[in-house]
C-alpha cells in the first residue's frame, strides 16, 4: 500500500481541524446522556470557560494584529508583540552593571592617582623643609650623609 504525501493549506488543514472538532463533540454529547448530573455541570461550566477563554484569545490577537497594521512606524520596531518596552528595559538593566564597573574603575583610578600626587607632595614638602640645603641631594655623598644618625 502506497501512501501519498499531502499537503494541506491553511485554509484546508482548518476545515480538516473543523471536522475533527464536530465528531469529537458529538461522540462526547451522545456519550453526555449517561453521565451523572454533577458531572455534566462541571463539564458545562468548564466548557463555557474554555470558550470565554477561546473568544478573549481572539479579540487579544485582533486587536494585536489591527495595532501593527494600523501603526505602521511601531508595527516595525513592535514585532515582537508588545514586548519592545519590556525589551528596553532589560537591556538597560543588563548594561547597568556594565556601566557601574566602568564608572567604578575611572573612580579607582582618579583615587589612585590623587593619591600619588598626595604622596609626591608629601614627599617634596618634607625635603623642602629639611635642614638639608638642595645641592647636597645632587652630590655623591649624599648617601654618606643619610646614614649618619641626626641628633
């Protein structure tokens, strides 16, 4: 036995989806007439849910759909279903703390290098303010003169 391969179109794989449905429902309804009267109004009322739930899909999907027509300019950047702002949103906060350690790092450096310069100065107004005249640091016994204890 040969199977053939066929391929349905939308509009045919719904009318195919349609005819299912029916032969369910009514192998369902003839099977209904046996059943118990609480468990026929449970089915009753999860039924009607299911179909509130079923129209609110739809209207949500027309009116989606009718938004990106209507909206040419937002129907190209809103592709994605109304999650653009969402979207925004998470980027910013995935490059937040991207930015927080640059920002962190600049701070690092700008302390580190004002604290070199503290010390230079430090350094350059105790050597300003020793007893020791500026042309001895250039001669070569200098060090000669460091290791001799001061009184």
């Amino acid at each position: 036995m040969k199977k053939s391969n066929i391929i349905l179109s939308s509009g045919g794989l719904e009318a195919l989806q349609a005819r299912f449905g029916l032969r369910v429902a009514a192998r369902l309804s003839e099977a209904s007439c046996e059943l118990p009267h609480d468990v026929s109004e449970r089915l009753k009322a999860s039924r009607e849910l299911a179909l509130e739930r079923a129209r609110l899909a739809r209207r949500a999907e027309a009116a989606t759909s009718t938004q990106m027509v209507g909206n040419g300019s937002s129907a190209a950047l809103n592709l994605g279903g109304g999650r653009s702002r969402s979207d925004w949103w998470f980027k910013f906060a995935s490059a937040l703390p991207i930015a927080a350690l640059v920002a962190g790092f600049f701070f690092i450096e700008h302390m580190h290098t004002r604290q070199q310069i503290a010390a230079a100065a430090e350094i350059d107004a105790a050597l300003l303010a020793d007893d020791v005249p500026p042309a001895a640091y250039s001669d070569p016994g200098f060090v000669e003169f460091l290791k001799v204890p001061r009184n």
